[in-house]
C-alpha cells in the first residue's frame, strides 16, 4: 500500500475460498460498479486492473508466470502485481489496488480521489 493515500476499503468475499478462482489463479469480480482482476500467487492475494493498458484483453484470461507477475491473453505483456509496472518493456503501466484479509472477510482498497471511490 502507497504512503499519504487514503483507500476506500470494500468487502469482495467472506473469506479466500469464496472468490472462485480458475485454474490459472486468476478471477474477475466486480466491486462498486468495477471490474476487476483478483491473482492468488503463493500465499499472496492481489489485485488489478481487468483488461490490460495496451489492448484491453481481459486479464484473467492470461497467466502468472513463475515469479508471480500477470501475463496478458493477447499480446503476451508481462506485469508485476506488487506495484503495476510492465516489466516485458513496452511501457504500460497496470493499475493495482490493495487486498487485506481480515476477520469479516477479504477486502479491496480503491483510492479516495476528489470525492470519487475510484
């Protein structure tokens, strides 16, 4: 989680268990009105954007590779799920937002902007 921002915090799932993930460790959910790409690597849960910055595919249609980084369906765009950054080199950036386990369930943080939740 980003120093100096303040999140909007949003119950996906009563626990892990429940988000339904796929064979890839990949699951799209919607939250609030938005979509978007839940990734179980290991013991670790995050969360991104549901379509890649370059095209759009659908993210959860593609794959973690070894190190735990999101590739894309389409074009093969490889991104870190810690903080976004397009580590293939084309130069996008994907959006991620942060997921906490608490007693009540699992929950996603979108940023306070202005007013708006997202």
């Amino acid at each position: 989680m980003e120093e100096g921002k303040q999140y909007e915090w949003h119950k996906i799932a009563e626990s892990e268990a429940d988000i339904g993930f796929s064979a890839n460790g990949l699951a799209e959910l919607e939250v609030v009105g938005k979509k978007v790409c839940i990734a179980r690597y290991e013991q670790n849960l995050r969360a991104c954007a549901h379509q890649c910055p370059h095209a759009g595919a659908k993210l959860h249609q593609g794959y973690l590779d070894p190190q735990g980084n999101i590739i894309c369906p389409l074009h093969r765009y490889k991104f870190s799920l810690k903080n976004g950054l397009n580590i293939s080199g084309e130069g996008y950036f994907l959006k991620t937002h942060p997921l906490e386990i608490r007693e009540e369930g699992v929950f996603i943080g979108f940023v306070k902007n202005k007013g708006f939740s997202f």
